[in-house]
C-alpha cells in the first residue's frame, strides 16, 4: 500500500490542530513518545497525511522524514483516508477457494479503485483481509461491522446498493 497520491483533499480544522498540539505538549517529554503520537493523530484525523505528519514533526522538533518512516512502516497507521464504509473481502483459503477474488475483483471494477484505496468521494475503501474466522460461511466480506457471507458475484449489486444513500 505504501504512499499512494491522494486526490482527496485536506480538510483538517483548526480545533483538530489545537487538539493534538495540546497532546503532545502533555507528552514530548517522554521518551519514545512518537507512535502514541501518531496514533492520537490517526484517532482525530482518520489517517495521516503530510499535513498531520508536519503538525507532529514541527511540535516534537523532529525530522519529517522519521515521522513518514514510522507512518509508512507499520501497517496500523494509513497516508490515505479511510472511507465512510470500508469494505473488506477475505481472502483467505476457505474463501478464495469459494470465489472471494472474483467478487473483490467485481467490487474493484465497480467502484474504480484498488486494493487499499478510498472512492474519490471519499464513501467506500477497498481491502483484502486473510481469514476472518467465518469460513463456514464462505465467502465473506464485511462493510465496517456488517458481515455478508455465501457470497457469489451477483451479490455485489445488491451490497453496495445498501450504502450509496
């Protein structure tokens, strides 16, 4: 996934700003401070763009490239936002036997991104997850908490006519 250009705009507001700022004026102090940093930030923005990862060099007094280091290296933390629904399609062996990849390739086409990328108006993220423990219901996929399982290609329709309005 890595550093993808995003075409989704910042919108960060002030009192986002003032939040984290007040955050790590409480903790800079400490050593080894910087993931709890970035992981408040994540909480409050979503995600980290290069907006968010300048706020925390400039207030730890750091390099911006350590901060995008540690942003890119750990998988917990995204570069891109998130969208409203993420949808998330097991991959793993029970459900890849059953056609997971087609429906994940179907839910690609249809909404015109890839693997770890968000819609351009910022409503659905794409991802492909290794088992989620429901194989007796394969193949599954979830929109953030809800589960479809028994799952063929002409179901994708229907799904994501669920979250469009």
């Amino acid at each position: 996934m890595g550093s993808k250009i995003t075409t989704i705009p910042f919108k960060g507001t002030p009192e986002q700003e003032a939040q984290l700022v007040e955050y790590i004026n409480g903790i800079k102090h400490e050593k080894g401070c910087l993931m709890p940093v970035m992981q408040y930030a994540q909480g409050i923005y979503g995600y980290l763009p290069i907006e968010v990862q300048s706020i925390i060099a400039r207030e730890l007094g750091i390099p911006m490239e350590k901060v995008y280091g540690v942003a890119t290296f750990y998988a917990q933390f995204s570069l891109v936002p998130k969208g409203e629904y993420t949808i998330s399609v097991c991959l793993g062996t029970a459900c890849y036997v059953k056609g997971s990849g087609d429906i994940f390739e179907k839910l690609s086409e249809k909404l015109g991104i890839k693997e770890g990328e968000t819609t351009p108006d910022g409503k659905f993220s794409l991802v492909g997850c290794r088992c989620i423990g429901a194989c007796g219901l394969a193949p599954v996929l979830t929109v953030n908490e809800d589960v479809y399982g028994r799952l063929t290609v002409d179901d994708v329709d229907g799904i994501l006519a669920k979250y469009m309005n």
